[in-house]
C-alpha cells in the first residue's frame, strides 16, 4: 500500500490543456473517487497514474517513490509502478479461463506453478469466483466479468487500485452490490484506490473523501458530507446532489434596515457572516442555493413563505419530487409525503432554517 502525490501536473493534447496544474495528496490505504462530468479529465488523470500517458509537466509520485517529473526526466514505466488497473470494459482475455486471466501476471512473473494456483483458489474464494474457474469469458454474466478483473488485479498485490468506471456495464441491481463489494474488499485488503466515474451516487456512498473536477481542474476535495453540506463554490452544489440543488439569482438590498438577499419573488435575510463576506468582496449579485429537502411546503399562507404552483409530483421511492413554480421560477422539493397535494396547487414554500447557501454571482465562491 502507498499514498500517490501529484504536483503540479499539465498535460495538453495539442493545443488543449486537458490537466491544468493539478495538485492532490491521496492517503495511503485511502478510497478516492474524481467525479465530474464528462471530458473534465478524470480519466486523462487516471491514466497519468497509471504511466498509460505521458504528460508535460509536474510530478507523480507513488509512496516514496517519484513515478513521474518530466522536468527531471523521470518516467517509470506502468509494470514497475506498483498499480493495478481495473477498466470499464473489464479487459479479459477471451481465449483463457478464469484461472488462466487471473494467474495471468504471476504467469508472466515466473512464479512458481504451485504458488500460483495456491493464490488464485484464495483470491477466487474471497470473491466467491471459484466455481467459476474453468469457464471462458463468454459463458460469464457481466457481474462476473467484473469479478474476474476484480480478481486479476488483486492477485498483483499492488500498492495502488486504479478503477475506470467498473460499473459502466452492469445493470442498475447488481452496481449496488458491486458498491457494496469494492468496498468491503477495500476495507479488507488496505489498498490505496482511485475510482473514476461520472455517476455521483456511486461517489457519494463510495468514497472516504471525493475529489470534484471541472475542465481539467480540482474544484473541491472533501467527505461526501462536506461536499454536500458546505460547497466550496456554484459548480460544486450544483453537480452534487440529485436533483441538484435549486438556485436563484439575488440583489443585496436594504429593506427595512435589514440587510437582504432580493430574489424578485421572496427576500431572505442575509447572516451576518454572509453579509461581511459579500461586503469584503464588493458582492452585490449573489446566487441563492436551496437544497430539495430543505424546502417545506405548507398548504396555508405562513409567515416568511411565498406562494407557488404545483406542476408535477414524482414519485422516488419513499419519498416524492414535487416540481413547482413561483413567479416564472422552477424549483423542486423533496418530500416524505404528498398527502393533500395535487397537481395545479396553490401551496406556500419556506426554507428549512440555517439551510439556505449564498455564493457570489461573479466568482461562484461560497459565502459563509
């Protein structure tokens, strides 16, 4: 196991920087996710770890051991890293069976013949492969496919775990399981792992810290509860979450000298801090975030609510999508009952105290 420091890191296709001066320290025996959308360089970045590209500048390095520095001359080659490389379309071979696509790199380490069956049968049982062994690639389903790369890149031991969106080609039941599983395996084993996929529930309930990126660049690392609870900017709050989090635009305003954030349709008290925050910077166009589950709807007139039409209730399981609309504004809130509620609805929506997010229009930055 090993921690993996990257410093500093471009690399252009051309004349396209697709990593822009990258840094991100990555905790030995650490489950990383990068998550962003597609063409961040999420892949690209991956890649690089894994000595699959080359890049032009920066540093990579892979516990004490420097992988990459391009200004020094130092590439190592991907076989001598210490990493093993899981990809979205598995990359077994179809001529072997599963025995022979999981001894494959002890095969090609010259490893003795009794050690390696010894070590495929162990790693077979732990992912509950060996009755398996003997059949060719086309007689697996997909969730096994995925077990048998699983496989072949344990049996390396490496420092590292590299994963291209595993998930890609299983069904919606069995990527909870293999959730689940990665996981479990994860925690057992102690192996640094960086997980590269697009699909945010995978990195929120996956990942001890998440790292967003946005064209080429990191814009937040943190746990999945710092992302979600305090976005550091207008980019992160709007990727993270399902549905993602209303906003609106604001006028800083003086009414009744109170200061406010004017959203055309409802007015909110600005916190102190906030205030201060936007004061320091000259803000006077903020964008307002709400979150879906922090709006509460009331079938009644209240006080510090404003008044909204229901357009369409989805349901979500245990819980219910009601998309609404409030002066020519869409906004949705999540809810744990629609009882009484029906579509075309005249109902009246507040904010769940101290839920409220406040960024500066120009820079995005959160105001706190």
């Amino acid at each position: 196991m090993a921690s993996v420091t990257i410093r500093n890191l471009v690399k252009r296709y051309g004349d396209t920087v697709a990593i822009k001066g990258l840094s991100l320290e990555i905790r030995d025996g650490e489950f990383i996710v990068l998550v962003g959308p597609s063409g961040c360089g999420k892949t690209t970045l991956l890649n690089s770890i894994a000595g699959l590209l080359r890049v032009e500048e920066g540093e990579i390095w892979i516990g004490e051991n420097l992988a990459v520095a391009p200004e020094q001359g130092v590439f190592i080659p991907p076989q001598k890293r210490g990493v093993a490389m899981v990809f979205q379309d598995y990359a077994i071979y179809p001529h072997m069976t599963v025995f022979g696509n999981i001894a494959f790199p002890l095969e090609i380490r010259k490893v003795e013949k009794k050690e390696i069956r010894k070590r495929v049968v162990e790693i077979a049982q732990l992912l509950e492969i060996e009755d398996l062994l003997g059949r060719k690639p086309r007689a697996l389903s997909g969730g096994q496919k995925q077990r048998v790369a699983l496989a072949r890149a344990i049996i390396r031991s490496p420092k590292v775990f590299l994963m291209d969106e595993p998930f890609a080609n299983l069904d919606a039941k069995l990527r909870v399981r293999a959730r689940v599983e990665i996981k479990r395996l994860q925690r057992e084993l102690g192996i640094t792992t960086v997980f590269v996929t697009h699909d945010q529930t995978e990195a929120m309930t996956m990942g001890d810290r998440i790292a967003v990126m946005n064209t080429g660049c990191i814009e937040q690392v943190g746990s999945p509860t710092t992302l979600y609870e305090e976005p550091r900017n207008l980019f992160v709050a709007g990727f993270i979450g399902s549905p993602p989090m209303n906003m609106w635009p604001a006028q800083v305003k003086l009414v009744q000298g109170k200061r406010m954030a004017d959203l055309g349709f409802f007015a909110i008290e600005l916190p102190a801090p906030v205030f201060e925050a936007a004061k320091a910077i000259g803000a006077k166009e903020l964008m307002v975030g709400v979150r879906p589950e922090h709006i509460v709807i009331h079938p009644q007139p209240q006080e510090r609510a404003f008044e909204a039409q229901v357009v369409h209730i989805e349901p979500i399981g245990k819980e219910f999508n009601v998309y609404l609309e409030a002066n020519g504004e869409s906004l949705v809130a999540t809810v744990n009952s629609v009882s009484g509620l029906e579509i075309g609805q005249r109902v009246w929506l507040a904010f769940g105290k101290g839920k409220v997010h406040f960024f500066d229009r120009s820079s995005g930055k959160a105001l706190r």
